[in-house]
C-alpha cells in the first residue's frame, strides 16, 4: 500500500459525506411538505456505503456511493380540507421524514467529514516530518 494512498482513502470518505449531507439537506427541506396523494408525498432517501477494494492486494482503497435508498415508513395522512392539495376525503400526506433523525445523520456526517480532514491533515505533516528528518 502506498504513503499516498492515504489521501485517496479520506477524499472518497469526505465524497461519501458530502453526498450524505446533501441527502440529509435534501430530506430536511421536504420535511414539512405536502402532496393530494400516498404515492406522491416525499420519502427519506438515504446514500448507502460500500468499501472499495483495490484489486491486487484486497486493501481498503476507499469508500463509494452505490445508491441511495428510499424510507418506507408510513406516510403521515392529515385532516386538511382547506389546503387546494387535499383529496376527495379533505385529507394531505405529510412527509415521513424525521427531523431530529435527519438533524442527528447531519451531525454525524459532519463530524466524519471533519475527522477524514483531521486525516489528511496529520498525514501531510506526518510526511513534511519525515522528508525534514534528512536536513
């Protein structure tokens, strides 16, 4: 494995989470939205993670995005027959997004975006470190 490979671990990691928290922004926004119909309403998404392999020596070589994944937690039906979105009954499907779980992903993924910067940090130094040990 090489000293370099390091850099590609943290960076796919840091994609990894930038793709979570647009996810998690995304599901934030539509939080409070409405549709006339179940199979309209707005479901959490999720990114799911794999590990990449490097193919020679079977190491880690990084993390991926292969899809994201839809909530199918019921849709929450609400008494609404002013909103010009209601059906025949009068009733709004509400999102099922959960706010504080959407606030604690974010929290999460922010934390390990920091940590893989803290990575690429310390092995920047790590490196400037050692090629100064031959002055």
């Amino acid at each position: 494995m090489s000293l370099f490979s390091i850099f590609d671990i943290a960076g796919s990691a840091m994609s990894a989470q930038n793709i979570r928290l647009n996810t998690t922004a995304s599901n934030l926004a539509n939080s409070e939205t409405v549709s006339g119909s179940e199979q309209q309403a707005y479901r959490a998404r999720q990114p799911v993670f794999a590990t990449v392999l490097n193919q020679a020596n079977q190491a880690v070589a990084g993390v991926q995005v292969t899809g994201i994944t839809t909530n199918n937690a019921p849709i929450q039906r609400e008494y609404a027959p002013q909103n010009p979105l209601a059906d025949e009954q009068g009733y709004v499907y509400k999102s099922n997004v959960n706010p504080v779980e959407e606030m604690a992903n974010m929290i999460s993924a922010s934390r390990s975006y920091q940590s893989n910067i803290e990575v690429l940090n310390t092995s920047k130094e790590l490196m400037l470190q050692t090629l100064r040990m031959g002055q």
